[in-house]
C-alpha cells in the first residue's frame, strides 16, 4: 500500500501563474483584449460586403429578395454584407446573377463603372478597314509563314513588332 502524505507536504507557492479567472482586473484586462480585436478587425473589414449591399440597395433589393434570387440564405447574406464571412468566388458569381451585374462589377468601386463591351485596347471597329491588296499580303503571308525557318520566322515577327511601333 502506498504511504498517504499529508497534505502540508505538498508545496503552493504564495503566488501563483495562474490567473485569478474570477478576479475584477483580470476580467477587465479580458474586455480590453477583445475591444482592440475588435477594432483591428473594424479597420481590417473586406469591402466586398459594403460593396455588395452598396449595389443591392441602389437596385431597391431587399436580401429576401437576393435570397430567392440566388438561393443563399439570408442570414448567410447578412453574414457577407457585415463582414462577418468572406464569400467564395462561386458565391460571388451567384450574387452577380443575383444583383444582374457582372462579377467584375462587385470589385469596381468607381462611378461610373465603364461599360461591359470596354477594353483597353482598341477594338477592330476603331481600326480603319484593311486595303483589299493588304488582305492579299497577309493571306499569302499566312500561308508561307510555316515554310519559314524559326530564324526567319523571329525576324519577321521582329520586323512586324517595329512596323507597329511596339
């Protein structure tokens, strides 16, 4: 049988590590941890979510009606609207149907918004029309191009990127 030691024998130290859970000043100490996290998390809020509600309201939607719309729950669409949740890109293409506007639209935060068919580029329409004789050239020119060597075929591509000023 193992020998009972008395309780005196066992050694606390007068101060523990411990925290005090229960003590006023660990308790505020707590509240003051959880006020900071919850301001940093403020400053750090996604703005996907003001953006979504930005659009829903300028459309006159409420988030029932996003919610028929796109078959997310309206609590989860509170969720994303405070914050609270960051969507994936497959929810964010359900709210894009949701709200008739194009993903690309969710990220665009500038008024107004260009339009769907802009590029950065110009566009074949903005170009002039090709002369009948250059038609010509390039056709034939398509159709030489696999005889070339790869020397040949760099030079022409450099010559080509000089005539267009690139």
């Amino acid at each position: 049988m193992l020998p009972v030691l008395p309780v005196t024998s066992v050694l606390v130290p007068p101060y523990s590590r411990v925290p005090n859970r229960t003590s006023l000043a660990y308790l505020r100490k707590r509240e003051a941890g959880f006020r900071r996290a919850m301001v940093e998390r403020k400053k750090a809020e996604t703005p996907i979510g003001q953006r979504l509600r930005q659009l829903r309201e300028s459309k006159g939607l409420s988030q029932g009606d996003i919610e028929s719309k796109t078959g997310l729950l309206r609590c989860y669409i509170s969720r994303v609207e405070n914050s609270h949740t960051v969507p994936s890109l497959e929810t964010l293409q359900r709210f894009a149907h949701g709200l008739d506007v194009s993903l690309y639209e969710i990220f665009y935060e500038e008024d107004p918004p260009p339009s769907r068919g802009a590029s950065r580029t110009k566009s074949s329409r903005e170009q002039p029309p090709a002369a009948p004789e250059d038609k010509a050239f390039l056709g034939k020119l398509r159709e030489l191009a696999p005889r070339l060597s790869p020397q040949d075929q760099e030079m022409l591509l450099a010559l080509a990127k000089k005539l267009a000023g690139e």
